[in-house]
C-alpha cells in the first residue's frame, strides 16, 4: 500500500486517478501507435495528449523542489507519487517527469546560468524538447567519475570538446535538442576538480549520433540511448557550467536525486509486477488446485510484499535525510537503497515471470520489460559493487570517528 506524505496526499489522489483513467488504458495505444509509425523514432501522438491533459490538471513537473520551476515537494513528499508512475513505463514522461530531463532540468535550474534557464531550462520544463546526459565512456569504467577521458579544452572564448560517449539515454528522441556533457578539463587539477560539464547543442557541428544501443533487445524507441561522437566540437565559454573543474561536484548533485528517483520507481514496478502474480495464481489450476495454493507461490507472495514495504521504508528514510541534510550527509542512505530496491525488483519481477510461465517471458505481459528494467538498474547511476563498497566504508570508519 502506497502512503502519500500528507502535503501531498490530495495530489497522490489526482495521480492515482489519472493513472486509473488515462495512463493504463492507454499503454497498450502508446505501443500500438510506435509499431505503426513511419518510424520508432516518433513521438506517438498519445503522448502528446496525454501530456496535455496531465498538465491542464496540475500533474506536471512534480519532481522539482523549486517552486518557481516545479511543485515544490520535498524527496520525501515526491517518493509515493513517484512510485506510483514507476507503476507504468510510460507514465513518468506523461507527468514530464522521467530521466534523463528530471536530472537534466536540476543541472539548469541550481547551475545553469540565466541563459540556459531561459534556452533550455523553461522549454524542457514544457515537455517541448527532450534531452540527454553524455557521461558514461566505453573506455574507462566510468563508475568511478574520475576516469572520464574526453576533452574539454579552453582555446579562447570557446572550449573544445572531443571523446566517445555511450549510453546517453534520450539522445535519439526527435525532440532531444541538447546534451550535457562531462570531460576532463585539468588532468593536473586535484583529482575532483579535473573535469567539467558543458551545455552542448545536438546539433553543433562534431557531435555525431552513432548509433542506438538497445538493452536486452529492448531500443525504448522514441527514447533509447546512444553512441556519440564529440570531434571538435566547439561551443563558446559561457556554456561550461558554474565554472571550468566543477564537472564533478554537479555530477553528484545530479545523481543523488537520479538515485532515488530510479528507487521510488522501483518499487512501483514491483508492485504491479506482484499484482500481476496475484492476479494469475489465482487463476490457473495445476495439479489439482489452484497455483495460489501451492506452497512455494504463497512463500513467493510473501517475501515479495517483505521486500516491496522494506524497501519503500528505505527509500523514506533515504529521502528524509536527503531533504535535512543534502546528497552529501545522506550519501549512505542513497548507496544503501540503489543497491536494494534494484535487487528487489528483479526478484519480485523475476518471481512473476515464473508464475506466468511462458506467458511471463513474451511480450503478452510487462513483465519482461519490466525485468529488462530492473536489471540495467543495477548497473546504471553506480553499479551493484560502488555502493557496496562505499556502505562498507562507512561502517569500518563509524570506530574511527
């Protein structure tokens, strides 16, 4: 059961509704309409409708805290609504509200300079274009930030960037019209202030759009993610973000709350994952009886509400502590949740598909989409092992403080 912090309760009812109402009756219309385009790579037009509709009501950038940019909730106040759009995979860019634009929009709005509010910040806040986020390289792991090999060099009032970047989600969107992109600027600097983050057009001269990269088969068309080429590419110095070296301080700024939103959705994937099971063991018959009376279906049943509610209780605390303290002070919190609700997710998921039998692996359910999904969540925003071993840190420091 989802609870809604009471500032936001009225809210989570609206959303709920329109869930209800427009989201889940249209899933199957937003796919429909993708295969019959003259393309994938189209917007369907449902979700220009739907996103019309969603914003007449006031269900329209939920995700920001800043009052002038967005509903000003707090992470605790957003994390049920946002489990309740990570409930469809088509309902987070519906309330304008799904990555990479929620991480992107907060890069404008706390380091983006007037400028870039007015460019880039108010048309993404208007769903009018899309955008992408170009950190991760096939070179280096790119887990640890501080890898990062492409260039971003000053030459006068410009600065010029070159290196190979993958799996920028939202780059092969029609609408996706700039990118934020992250390079090393000083290799001499300390090594948290060697690289920066630029604002980059898409379509400035040198940025080349290789190719989309599916997962696990999936291309998540319109959306997708892709292989870039930076060669050359110059954009002028008022582009760099805050400041030259700053790259990783907003880096972390941006995936604190990139962490925990991917975890509130998490959860509402495992929750309709479970309804669904629920739902078909209660109506197959195998050996007699029902699958629900089975006894390893109802051990299933029960881990998975365990798990579900622990993890919505760690995503409340890490958000608590996220809005007191900031993503430094809770960085504990948020490694602890990613490893997780994403672990969690693919075991509730994965328990559904097998309840569904082959039916649980085709396209006939969401369930293998849904696992798709959770699986890459343990790789994407810090894999398994990061967090890991930063959670272990803290514990074998906590003698020495």
């Amino acid at each position: 059961m989802t609870t809604i912090a009471a500032p936001a309760s009225a809210l989570g009812e609206r959303l709920q509704a329109f869930m209800e109402s427009d989201v889940y009756p249209n899933e199957h219309v937003y796919h429909a309409q993708l295969r019959s385009g003259p393309s994938p790579w189209v917007q369907p037009p449902i979700m220009d409708e739907l996103q019309a509709k969603a914003r007449a009501q006031g269900l329209w950038n939920l995700f920001l805290p800043e009052p002038e940019w967005g509903a000003g909730l707090t992470n605790r106040e957003y994390a049920p609504l946002c489990e309740i759009m990570g409930r469809s995979e088509i309902a987070p860019e519906v309330f304008n509200c799904s990555a990479p634009d929620t991480g992107n929009m907060e890069v404008f709005a706390r380091y983006g300079s007037d400028a870039h509010k007015e460019r880039w910040l108010k048309p993404l806040l208007a769903a009018e274009i899309r955008s992408g986020f170009s950190m991760t390289e096939p070179a280096v792991a790119s887990s640890d930030a501080t890898n990062i090999s492409a260039e971003i060099v000053r030459d006068g009032d410009e600065y010029v960037l070159n290196g190979l970047k993958w799996w920028t989600s939202g780059a092969n969107h029609p609408r996706c019209k700039v990118l934020i992109f992250m390079g090393r600027s000083d290799p001499s600097a300390p090594k948290h202030r060697q690289q920066t983050m630029a604002v980059v057009p898409i379509d400035t001269p040198g940025v080349k759009v290789l190719r989309a990269l599916p997962v696990f088969g999936y291309d998540h068309a319109p959306h997708g993610h892709s292989e870039i080429a930076f060669e050359n590419v110059r954009i002028p110095a008022e582009d760099v973000l805050v400041g030259e070296g700053r790259g990783f301080e907003i880096a972390q700024g941006r995936l604190g709350p990139g962490r925990i939103h991917h975890c509130m959705r998490a959860i509402g994937l495992a929750e309709r994952a479970l309804e669904s099971m629920v739902r078909r063991v209660k109506s197959r018959i195998a050996f007699g009886k029902p699958l629900s009376e089975q006894g390893v279906i109802m051990q299933w049943i029960a881990e998975s509400r365990i798990e579900i509610d622990q993890n919505r209780l760690l995503v409340y605390d890490a958000a608590e502590k996220l809005d007191a303290f900031g993503n430094k002070i809770a960085r504990n919190e948020l490694a602890m949740v990613k490893v997780a609700a994403a672990n969690m997710a693919c075991r509730v998921v994965d328990r559904a598909i097998q309840a569904f039998g082959a039916r649980g692996v085709s396209d006939d359910e969401n369930l293998a989409a849904a696992y798709a999904h959770a699986r890459t969540l343990r790789i994407v925003d810090g894999p398994d092992e990061v967090h890991l071993r930063a959670i272990a840190k803290f514990e074998l420091q906590k003698g020495e403080r």
